[in-house]
C-alpha cells in the first residue's frame, strides 16, 4: 500500500500503546491525520505478577485512559510465550557465553515488529504504528530507516534489524518530533499520562538489581578477580553479573595500586573465571581500534551503493565513530575505527550509518586490533 497516497479514511492502524507518552501522542497524531485508529496493549512478561516489578497493571490502566480519551478501541494480547522463546532464552544463552545482550533489539525485531505484526495483519489492519523516536522514507526502491530529529531520543540503533517486510507497514508518527514538543502536546491534548516518567531500563527486571534478578537463573559461580598483573584483589560471585568497562559492584573500591583511581573491568576470562581488572578511567586496555562483528544485517537488504566507509554505534547515544568494514570468513566482519574505542563490549549491538540513514548492524563478538595502515587510512576520513 502506497501511504502517501491512500484515503487515510479507510487505512486502518493499529498503535502499540504501552501507557507510556509517547506512544498515546502517537496514537493522538493518527487519530488527528485521519487513520482508523486501534490501539493494542501488549503484555510480554509474566513472571513476577505478584510482585511490583513490572507495573503492568498501572500500565494497562494509563493506556485504557488515553484509548478512552481519544475513542478508540483497546485490545489486550499477551506475547509472553513468544517474549520468553525468542527473546528471554537468547538473552540467558548470551549471558552463559560471558557477553552482554541487548534484549530491546531482539524485542522489536521479534515482538513489536513480528508477533504484534502478525497480528495486526491478521485482523485487517494496513499498518502498525509505535512512539519510536526514528522516521521512515520510503521510495520506488526500499524502505530507508532515518535516525529521529531528536538526536537525544533518536532510536534507529535499536531498530536496526528489522526488515523491510516489517517497515513497509510500520509508521512512526514521532520521528520529527522532540520529547519536549511531544510532552506539551500530550498535555494540550488532556491525556491523562501527559507526566508520567519514562521508563528505563529492561521491563523484566524493573526496579530489582540487575544482579539479583539474574541470580534467580544463573547458579553462583565465584571466582577471583585479579589486577592485570596477576595480583589477586578480591571474588566475583559470577562472571555473568559483570560487563567490559564496569565500575560499579566490584566490592574492591579500598585497593589500589598508588594511582587512587578506581577499577574497571577489562576482561572476563571465561576459561579461568577470572575477572580482569585495571584501574583509571581511560586504562590502555580499555581501547581497543578495531572488533570482530557477526550476523550482520542491512536493512534495505543489501549494502549500499558507496559502501567502505560508514559511522558507526557500539552503544546507544554514542557519537557516530568513523569506521570501515572489512569481510572476515565464516560470515563475520571487522570494524576498523579511526580513533580506538573504549570498552567494546561482546553481545552488544554494533550499528552503521552514513548521514540520517541507518544502514544495519551486527553484533559484537569481540574487540581486536586492526592493522596500522588501515588505521592511518582511517584517520585521515576523520576530520
């Protein structure tokens, strides 16, 4: 279906309402465009019903507030079993494997983009519609992924697997708006959640330390964690409970080596359990110029037409980072950086554009060094 050229009249959308402000204004603007409008809450976790993790409850009320407000219907679906398949079991298997996910790329690319797709089609709809903060142009050749124009709330890194399918009948009425113009029109429009505070962080895990809900699925496993010299300093209780560049919940705060400086992880050597740690900041072995990638994906199906040089995220929010890309075998790829990176990160998201557009992503299976002339010839793309 051509969007742009539809009766929006009879174009039917169903929104992703969540409770949360952004998605109502994006229902609020589709109403205002003229859509057909219907709104879909869904619940995708359902452990911890009986705690106060997860505040689904208040979420479905606060969504059944702004659906009211604006005339619409609610449907209530669950894809918690989907959620728990092809989203939560990936995210255990990653931490077994010592690297870190980024279960919200999984979950777009598998529940909002996939499940709520499918079910969206499958009861008559054209299009699905959520409150992300990235935009879409679409013309005789693809659907392009564009960063939002809010470079605060931009979200294309975490949408950056999803396919062309799902774009062609994906909107997001938000992506030329900023949090500050959307919170004011929320509250102009009466919406009933027009202050309510983010949320953050992952939804299965809440308002819990991050370590202790993981201890509900991962046995103890201690370990020592030692200085780059090998000098022993403390225990971990688990290599899965750490990530490369933390510095929080070490428990080794009152050693040092003379610098007074705090400690970092650096390494987690998963055939020892050891955890490896350096301290400073800006630590040496912090950086690395280059990382091996895998599972590449681009989203208009292929690379673009002037490929070699791109900018790149290996983590939301970051500034772009002049990089190049250089095929390895077995399907995986290096990234060469202009300027090293600090704490690469195994298991993360490793995302690629050339101006507004967001290309693709891989994975990051792991940091290394590049040669010294691609990195000399890197340098000089980075004015």
């Amino acid at each position: 279906m051509n969007i742009e050229s539809g009766d929006k009249r009879n174009t039917r959308v169903m929104v992703g309402l969540s409770g949360g402000v952004d998605s109502a204004v994006a229902a609020l603007l589709l109403c205002w465009q003229g859509y057909r409008v219907e709104a879909v809450f869904m619940k995708n976790w359902d452990e911890d019903d009986e705690e106060a993790y997860c505040p689904a409850a208040e979420d479905l009320s606060d969504a059944q507030g702004v659906a009211d407000l604006l005339g619409i219907p609610l449907h209530r679906i669950s894809f918690a079993s989907e959620y728990w398949d092809h989203v939560f079991e990936i995210f255990l298997a990653e931490y077994r494997a010592g690297r870190t996910p980024n279960p919200d790329v999984l979950c777009n690319k598998e529940i909002k983009f996939r499940a709520f797709l499918d079910y969206a089609l499958g009861r008559g709809a054209d299009f699905i519609a959520t409150g992300h903060y990235a935009r879409l142009q679409r013309d005789a050749e693809a659907v392009h992924l564009l960063k939002g124009k809010d470079p605060d709330k931009d979200q294309s890194y975490f949408l950056y697997l999803l396919a062309q399918s799902q774009l062609a009948r994906s909107l997001f009425p938000l992506g030329d708006l900023n949090k500050a113009t959307v919170r004011r029109m929320a509250a102009d429009a009466g919406l009933p959640n027009h202050a309510k505070k983010d949320s953050t962080g992952i939804c299965f895990i809440g308002e819990r330390r991050f370590s202790t809900f993981l201890s509900r699925y991962f046995p103890t496993q201690p370990g020592e964690i030692r200085s780059t010299a090998g000098k022993r300093l403390g225990t971990h209780s688990g290599l899965m409970f750490h990530t490369i560049g933390q510095r929080q919940g070490l428990g080794i705060g009152g050693r040092n080596d003379g610098t007074g400086e705090p400690w970092y992880v650096i390494e987690k050597n998963l055939a020892e359990n050891i955890l490896v740690v350096a301290q400073g900041k800006d630590h040496p072995r912090l950086f690395s110029s280059a990382l091996v990638a895998r599972d590449l994906h681009w989203v208009c199906g292929s690379p673009p037409r002037t490929p070699g040089d791109y900018r790149a995220r290996i983590r939301y929010r970051q500034t772009e980072q002049p990089c190049r890309l250089s095929p390895l075998p077995h399907n995986r790829w290096q990234v060469s950086f202009a300027q090293p990176q600090r704490a690469i990160t195994p298991g993360q998201a490793i995302v690629f554009y050339q101006a507004d557009e967001c290309l693709g992503g891989a994975t990051i299976d792991h940091a290394c060094e590049c040669q010294t002339q691609q990195t000399a010839g890197l340098a000089r793309m980075n004015p």
